[in-house]
C-alpha cells in the first residue's frame, strides 16, 4: 500500500471513529441512545442530553426520602407500551394513589421483592436481560465490584436503564456505572451532584424543582394532612399501611412477560 493510500485509510478510520471517542475537556456525544430526564437543566449536564437508555445509573443518598423518586417521574411516566417498569427491593411499600396522582401506569409497575442473600442482585439482572422492561429501578446495600459489572453488562446489551439506588457511603467504592449522581433534599429542592460522568467534571451541583409526591396524596380520600411524605419519601405512611393490615398499594398484576424463575 503505497504512503497515500495509507493516509487515506487512517483519515477514513478516524472519522468513522470520530462519532464514539469523547475527550475529557468535553462532555461525551454519540454514545448510544438517551432519555430525556425531564429537567433541562439536568439534561445539559448528562452526555448526550438525558440518561443513558443502556447503562447502569448510579444514585446516591444518605437514606431514602429525599426525593429520589420525584426525579425519575417524567421516566415512570412515559408509555411504557405494553412493557414493565420493574422495581427491585424498594426499602418501603410503594403508595399507589400517590404514583397514580403524578401520571405514573400502575398497570405496569412490576414491584418484585427478593429474599435475602443475592437474589435482589440477581433479580435486577434478570429484570434488566429480559429486555421486557422500560426501566429498572433498583435498591441494593451492598454489591461488589463484580457485581456492578455483571449489572453495567446486562444493561448494555439489552439497551435498557437500570437506575440503581445505593448509600452516599458507596461513593468510595469503584464502579463501571458511566453515570453516578449524589442526592440531597435542600428545602422544597433536590441538590444533584454529578460524580461521574463521561466528560470534564461538572461545575457544581444543580437544584432541581421536584415535585413533590407528598403534594399529590395529601389531597387523596383516606389521607390525613401532614401524613404523607414523598414516596421513598412515604416510608411512613407506607410502613403504618403494612402494620395495620391494609392491602399493598400496588395490586398485582397480570403475569409478566418475563421469568424471574431460578
């Protein structure tokens, strides 16, 4: 191959490379498809413009309530067509009425919850491969490094989001996740600190405008004011429902397209 030829075909490798190299002084383009957060400005922030639809998202919090689950309603609000929004091991009972209220499909929410050991690690997997699934919204205390790449694998290859909620104190760990967020209540807002993402360090951390579930289920027939709190923010109310022998909020649904059999 003569030394022309040669520079023709690196030029043309370049370019066709071009598309899926980011460089640290900038924020990551091209990377595979994304969803809208829903916030823009959170979405100025992210790679791509919103969440990354084939990747493990990690998010951070001192303990759940802060409102981690007001900033993923615009993503459980979007038609899910006929496929589930799956939730692995969340700490508390979900409060349908107030999901309900915030636009969010009960009909296809598929609430599993594992026993112990490793079946949550597990079960978000199987969640995830099965490729019936919108999104994957996930509680788990402790997973291994292993484990976050088995997850960041299974994610990838079945093009869908696994949104995975851990301790603050889990920022020490390393982890294959391209995105990991930091979440904080500050008044009526949500602080957003991005600790990783594909791209130069972010500026600082972000406010958001959230809303707030607690909103939606004060005004709810059977709820006394004051007694709800935001969903994962209604540890309460929902731990009350479960001691006094009132029936899950959400109702089980038809079988699901998926197999979460051993």
């Amino acid at each position: 191959m003569s030394a022309a030829a040669a520079l023709a075909s690196a030029a043309g490798l370049c370019s066709t490379l071009a598309g899926s190299v980011w460089q640290a002084s900038r924020l990551a383009h091209g990377g595979g498809p994304v969803l809208s957060s829903g916030f823009d400005a959170l979405d100025a922030e992210l790679p791509g413009g919103g969440w990354p639809a084939n990747a493990l998202i990690e998010l951070l919090a001192d303990h759940p309530g802060v409102g981690e689950l007001s900033l993923l309603l615009p993503v459980l609000g979007r038609p899910a067509s006929g496929r589930w929004f799956a939730w692995v091991s969340p700490p508390f009972l979900p409060y349908a009425p107030a999901l309900a209220a915030a636009g969010v499909p009960l009909s296809r929410l598929l609430l599993i919850r594992p026993g112990a050991g490793g079946d949550a690690l597990w079960a978000a997997r199987q969640a995830v491969a099965s490729g019936a699934c919108v999104a994957v919204l996930a509680w788990l205390q402790r997973i291994d490094t292993a484990g976050l790449r088995r997850l960041q694998l299974a994610a990838e290859e079945a093009a869908t989001p696994l949104f995975l909620f851990r301790p603050r104190a889990a920022v020490r760990q390393s982890s294959p996740a391209p995105l990991r967020l930091a979440l904080s209540g500050a008044g009526g807002m949500l602080q957003v600190t991005i600790l990783k993402r594909r791209g130069p360090p972010a500026a600082g951390p972000l406010l958001l405008p959230v809303r707030h579930l607690q909103d939606d289920a004060a005004g709810l027939p059977g709820n006394e004011a004051g007694m709800a709190a935001p969903l994962l923010s209604l540890g309460r109310m929902a731990a009350e429902r479960e001691q006094e022998g009132m029936p899950q909020a959400i109702p089980h649904p038809a079988p699901p397209p998926l197999s979460l059999v051993r």
